[in-house]
C-alpha cells in the first residue's frame, strides 16, 4: 500500500487532502495536534492512522516518527495566519510566531522526513498566493510563505540527484477555518474538497507549481510582473 504524510490534516485543506489519499487506497499519516479532530478522520477510513505533535517542538516531532514507514509522498501542509494590524506599531511577538509556525517548523519536519521519502516519490510545500506578490498587512504570513516558495524551489533543484519531486502548493482563497475569521471580501473562494483534488492531481503529475484557482492565481502571477511602484499604487487603493 503507498503511503502518504500530510501535515495539518485535523483541519481545513489537510483534511481534505487525508480524505482524498485515503480514499484512494493510502496508507495515511494524519498529523496534528488536535487528538479529538483527528480521530474523527480516522473513524471515517481504517488506513488513516494519526500523528499528534506540534511541529514547533523538534524533540516531540522525532519522537512521534519513531514508528513511520518509507513514504511514498509528503505534505508539508500545516500552518497559521496572523496579520500585522499597524505595521507602525510592528508585533516582533505576533512576527516570530508565525515563521516559526509556518517556516521553522518545515525544517524540522524535512529533518525528520526527508530521509523517509522513497526515490520516485513526491515532496509537496503548502506555500500560498501571498507569496506571489506583497499584499497589505502580510508582513509575516507572506514572508513566511515566500520564503517556503523559495525553499520548495531550492529543494526542486537540490532533491533531483535523489529522485524526488518537490511541488510548492499556492492556493487562492480556500474556506477553512483559517480564512473564516479574515472580514475582508476573498474573491474566488473554493472548497476544501476541490483545493484537494487539484493538489492530488497535481502531486500525482509532478508538478512543480501546484496553484488554484487558476483564474485568480493568473491574474495574481500577471500582477507579480508590474514594476514594484506600480503595484505599490494599486496595493495602496486597495487598502486605503
Ligand atoms: N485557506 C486558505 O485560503 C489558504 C490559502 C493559502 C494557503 N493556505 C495554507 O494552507 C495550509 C492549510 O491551511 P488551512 O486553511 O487548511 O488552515 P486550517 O484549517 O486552520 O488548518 C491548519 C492545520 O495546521 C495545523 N497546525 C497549525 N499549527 C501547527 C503546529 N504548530 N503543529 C502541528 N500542526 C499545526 C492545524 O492542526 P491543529 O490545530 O490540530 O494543531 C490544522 O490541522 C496552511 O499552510 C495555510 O497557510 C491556506
């Protein structure tokens, strides 16, 4: 049976993506640390077996892999959203809470995992659209997720000599319970259950820029091209 990794999966796209793997006839490692949210997955399918741990916490995250078979993919997945409210008034507090949610933890995981991953087999990194281009009051979320881009693109290059194919994942706007508590309009919102299908097609394919909704993620990549001021104008109209 293939086995499959995914971090963040008591919630949201790794849900999801659980459901998606393990319907497919995976071997699922389920990770996160809510143990009440990731039973109920399990209850659902008997090859999904759960790994509680917060990523945060190196020594916590190797004794809970103590057990793990060779894998045949790994999704890095996990993460956190905290915007900086008054960039004058900068939260150093709120700033290094979410790299090292969302980027320091990868490196422990790829630490821990990497050497698990069988030849042939696939690395996929949830980064995020934000990293495409500076939005308002992304400061740390989207220098968390344009430094996992360039990680994921990095390994790309670094991981060919072992056969393994490394995908960044940049999603649009998805409805989870990270993005219910933003206020502010999120054009093209889609499903947890389609954000799925498109990253497991996309792993499956190898590809290495895995983006939904592609209406929104081309017009964002389109934008990514504007000379930097340009953008700073439209960005600024947006906002204010
Ligand atoms: N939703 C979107 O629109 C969107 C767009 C672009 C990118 N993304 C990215 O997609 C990924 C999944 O987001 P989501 O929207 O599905 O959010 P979500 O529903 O809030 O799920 C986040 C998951 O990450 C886990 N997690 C967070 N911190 C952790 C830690 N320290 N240790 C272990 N697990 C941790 C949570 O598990 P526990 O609570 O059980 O610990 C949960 O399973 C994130 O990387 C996010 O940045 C989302």
């Amino acid at each position: 049976m293939p086995t499959v990794l995914i971090t963040g999966a008591s919630s949201g796209i790794g849900r999801s993506l659980a459901l998606v793997y393990a319907q497919a006839g995976y071997q699922v490692f389920a990770g996160g640390r809510s143990q009440e949210r990731l039973s109920e997955i399990c209850s659902q399918h008997s090859n999904i077996e759960t790994l509680i741990c917060d990523l945060t916490e190196p020594e916590a995250l190797k004794a809970a892999s103590i057990n793990l078979p060779n894998l045949d993919v790994l999704i890095l997945n996990a993460g956190t959203c905290e915007y900086i409210d008054d960039a004058k008034q900068f939260d150093g507090e709120l700033f290094a809470r979410v790299i090292n949610a969302n980027l320091t933890s990868v490196g422990y995981c790829l630490d821990a995992w990497l050497p698990l991953v069988k030849s042939g087999g696939n690395l996929a990194i949830t980064s995020s659209s934000a990293a495409f281009l500076p939005l308002p009051r992304a400061e740390a979320y989207g220098a968390s997720k344009a430094a996992l881009t360039y990680l994921a693109r990095t390994l790309s290059i670094d991981l060919k000599p072992n056969n393994i194919h490394v995908s960044v994942i940049h999603p649009g706007f998805v409805k989870t319970p990270l993005t219910d508590k933003n206020s502010f309009p999120m054009p093209f919102l889609t499903s947890t259950e389609e954000a799925a299908q498109a990253i497991f097609k996309g792993i499956k394919l190898n590809k290495s820029d895995i983006h939904f909704p592609r209406i929104f993620t081309w017009l964002l990549k389109t934008l990514s091209l504007l000379p930097f001021p340009c953008w700073k104008i439209l960005a600024s109209r947006i906002t204010h």
